[in-house]
C-alpha cells in the first residue's frame, strides 16, 4: 500500500471532502467491477485479474511480434519482479506460456504463449471487450465522453504519482 504525500503543483488544494469522495468512489468502482475477486476475472473467466492482463499483454506482444521479457511484463503490468516471476511460473505451468533465457543477457527470460495459452487469451479478451461494451453502454451517451476524460485524468495522476517514487 503506497502513502505518500505529493507537493502540490499549483493545482489547488483538494477539500477533504474531495479527498473522502474521490477515495469512496474509487473503492466503490473496485468492489462493483470485481476487481477484489481472486478466483475469476471481472468478466467471469476461472482466473485471476493479474493472471488475465498478463495473458492480454503477452497476447498483443504476439500480435505484434515483439518478445516479452519477464522485466517489461512486470513494468507493463505494474508488479514486481518476485510477483511476475511466480506468475510466469504459473503461466507455465499451466501450459499457456514457454519460458526461454533471453540470448542477449542470459539471466532473462522471454516469455511467449503457446496455443494453449493464446487461445484463452483470445477467449479472455473477448469476454473483456464484452464486459465493456455493456458498461460503455449503460453509461448515457452524453456522459460517455466525460467518462472517459475523468479516467483518463486520474490514470495520469498516479501514473505522475508512481513517478516520482
């Protein structure tokens, strides 16, 4: 859990009822989506969230013929280097990812997806894209723009925050 107090750039001092708000809701969107649920993904597939993105990341690298270093998984995915190695493990494990020693430095490891593992990637990334549709809309029309916006904001606001720790 991250505590840290940011200075302030000029953006005005939030209220502390901003504060409480902002926290309630977030909270709210994290439990209402799913998100805390450990066994299955938002969208109802049998595994973790964690294990979920990392199948969609490493689908896309595919995709697009970039190779997938256990070290930029994790950047990409936001966890450390003890987490994303017990996850590839996993992956591997289950048949749905090869591990290989990458030839330019021999410590890493590339990670690829086998058929197996690309097949429940694909299944995964539909149910996502399904997930969203229905919650894109039920959001009014007129919203969704704004919508959008405001999670594009907050993403940045971490994302600033996560930089300079």
């Amino acid at each position: 859990m991250r505590t840290r107090r940011t200075p302030n750039r000029g953006q005005g001092e939030p209220s502390e009822a901003e504060v409480h708000r902002l926290k309630a809701l977030v909270q709210t969107f994290t439990r209402s989506f799913g998100l805390l649920v450990t066994k299955e993904t938002p969208c109802g597939y049998p595994v973790s969230a964690s294990y979920a993105h990392c199948l969609m990341v490493l689908l896309e690298c595919d995709e697009g013929d970039v190779g997938t270093s256990q070290t930029a998984l994790g950047a990409r995915l936001g966890i450390d280097k003890s987490n994303v190695a017990r996850l590839c493990s996993r992956l591997e494990s289950s048949g749905h990812a090869t591990q290989t020693r990458d030839p330019a430095d021999g410590r890493g490891r590339l990670l690829s997806l086998t058929t197996k593992g690309r097949r429940i990637a694909k299944r995964i990334e539909v149910a996502s894209h399904d997930r969203f549709q229905r919650v894109a809309q039920a959001l009014p029309p007129r919203k969704r723009a704004t919508v959008l916006a405001a999670l594009e904001a907050l993403t940045s606001a971490v994302q600033a925050l996560d930089d300079e720790g």
